[in-house]
C-alpha cells in the first residue's frame, strides 16, 4: 500500500487535441500509449464514440459578427457562452457547438418548434469551420468540416487579450486534483464544469503499472504521534492514524483477494475507500472557478473539508489567477 499527499496541477496545450488526449488518458491511466501524434486518434476516437465528454476540456474564444453573434443567441445552448461589452464574443467547447447544431437540425427537420433556419445552422457552422482552419483539429470535430477561414471572425488564444469580464465569463482552466475520492465527490458536484476521473470500473490496482497494490491519500486531521492508548486491555496500544493505517491494508488485502478470485475491477471497487487516491480534472471558466473558490476554499457556507481546503490552498498557493480569484 502506498501512502500520498495531495497534490494540484494545471494543465494545458495550446493544440486542443494534445490538450484533451493528456486529460482523457487520465480516466483509464493509459498516460505512457501518448506519442507524438496519438491525440488526432484519440480524439478522433472520442468523437465517433459520442464520448463528447471529454471534448468538453478545451474551450474556444472567438469574436464574432453580428450575423453570428445574434443566431447563436438565439439557439440559447448552455454550453455557449456570450458577451458583448463593445466587441462581441462567444466561447464554448466542441461538444457545445456540436451539441448545438445536432439541437437546431433535429428540430428544423421534427417540426421546427423554435423557428430555426438556415441562418442558425450557417452560424454555428462558421464557427466550427473556422476553428478548425484556425488550430488544424479536422479530428476533434469527427473531420466532418472543411477547414475555413472566416475573415470575419478570429480566434482569441491569449487571455491577456480579454476585458475583466470577457476574463471572468470566457477565461478557462484545467486543473489536476490527485486527493482521495471524498474530495472528488464534492468537486463533481459544480457546474457548470467539464471532469476526467481515473476510473475504477477500468484500473486493476493489482497491475504492474500500480505496482500491484492501491494508493492511499494521508489523512492530515489525525496526528500520527497522538499518544496511543491500549485496546480491550490488552498489550496493543493503537491510536486514530493506526486504525486508519490498518483498516486500508486490510481493505488492499480484500480487494487483491477479490481480483484473485475472478472479480472484475468494477466489481472488486466496492471494497475501495474513500481514502483512495484519484486523479481528477475539473474544466471550467474562471467565473466557476471563482465559485469553487469560494466555497471549497474561503468557506462562504460554512467550513470546508481539512483535505478539500488542503488542495484548494496549494491551488490557491502555486497559480496567481487563482490567487486573484480567491480575493474577489
């Protein structure tokens, strides 16, 4: 059994395919089959298998037209997000604007509930076309578009570039979470936010490749000198940290027993802890992230948990736009 600390990390690459092949390797650990070009398979592969979740981990600034701007306000997607302080701007991930476009043909070919017309399919279909001119990712998009530039339009890649606001609404972030599942289960609840998780139903912790046991995040609220006491009278002197300790090497030996006679991974889990470590990543705006902040960290509702505020301090710590969220 291996005991670890939290740890927190942003990723990015400004390929989005690249991108979303590091996010999504997480959920199935397979991290060492990336190459220099798998990501155009890997998310090609993510398309055609409709796992449009995790295509929702980069998301696209663009300044628009008017005659895109105002369609698109008109489909009313959630997952497209609109400003227009002097200039205006749209963003969202390719599974919104796939999302969108499969929304306004279904209803204009099922009795056109909405009064949706060429000029809404003309608008998102200009997007997704210059997006894929503009970062070369005929892939993300299941190589159904022609790359095309729209001379009308431009992708924004350098968030220096934004207003405060355009910052707040349009802004974005991938962060890494390595903490125990107790943690990831309050992080899955906010929304809207986009999430890869390694997955249990997939990872044989009995593998070579997690050298055959599982990992354990330390609890840092039971001190591991606290003076011990004797159990039933007994010789055996244990205290909180030792109970915790002993209770998931059994549960280990539980889980390898499981596997060894014939449980499947998905089934065997049910023994796992909540101490287990995972590794999670959770996409968002910065106006989100300003939320999580808030709640996980500050504690506007009321404290948080000792391990959620101990991964939202090294967040707030090591990154200046969570710093600078966290005093809004």
């Amino acid at each position: 059994m291996n005991i670890v600390q939290a740890q927190v990390r942003e990723m990015f690459d400004r390929n989005p395919q690249k991108h979303i092949e590091a996010i999504g390797r997480i959920c199935y650990k397979s991290e060492d089959m990336t190459t220099n070009d798998s990501h155009r398979s890997f998310v090609k592969r993510m398309h055609n298998n409709r796992h449009w979740a995790m295509l929702e981990h980069f998301r696209f600034i663009l300044q628009v037209p008017a005659f895109v701007y105002e369609p698109i306000g008109e489909i009313g997607s959630p997952y497209i997000v609109r400003t227009n302080g002097g200039r205006m701007m749209i963003s969202g991930s390719a599974r919104g604007f796939m999302d969108a476009l499969e929304f306004v043909e279904w209803d204009m070919h099922n009795g056109n509930h909405y009064g949706f017309n060429s000029s809404h399919v003309a608008a998102i279909m200009s997007v997704i076309k210059h997006i894929v001119w503009h970062y070369g990712c005929n892939e993300l998009f299941g190589g159904a578009y022609s790359p095309c530039e729209q001379y009308t339009m431009r992708c924004i890649d350098d968030f220096s570039e934004l207003t405060e606001l355009e910052n707040m609404k349009h802004g974005w972030h991938s962060v890494l979470f390595t903490c125990d599942r107790g943690v990831s289960h309050e992080l899955v609840r906010h929304r809207p936010a986009s999430f890869a998780q390694e997955s249990t139903r997939y990872c044989n912790y009995t593998k070579g490749k997690f050298g055959g046991s599982i990992t354990v995040i330390d609890p840092i609220f039971f001190d591991k000198d606290e003076e011990r006491k004797d159990i039933d009278g007994s010789d055996f002197a244990i205290n909180k940290y030792d109970v915790w300790q002993n209770c998931m090497k059994n549960l280990e030996k539980a889980y390898t027993l499981m596997i060894e006679f014939g449980a499947t991974p998905q089934e065997a889990r049910t023994i796992l802890p909540n101490s287990l470590k995972t590794d999670i990543v959770l996409t968002a705006t910065n106006e989100e992230w300003s939320h999580i902040i808030d709640l996980r960290y500050v504690g506007s509702t009321g404290n948080p948990h000792p391990q959620m505020v101990e991964a939202m301090t090294i967040l707030v710590n090591n990154y200046d736009w969570a710093a600078d969220l966290s005093q809004r």
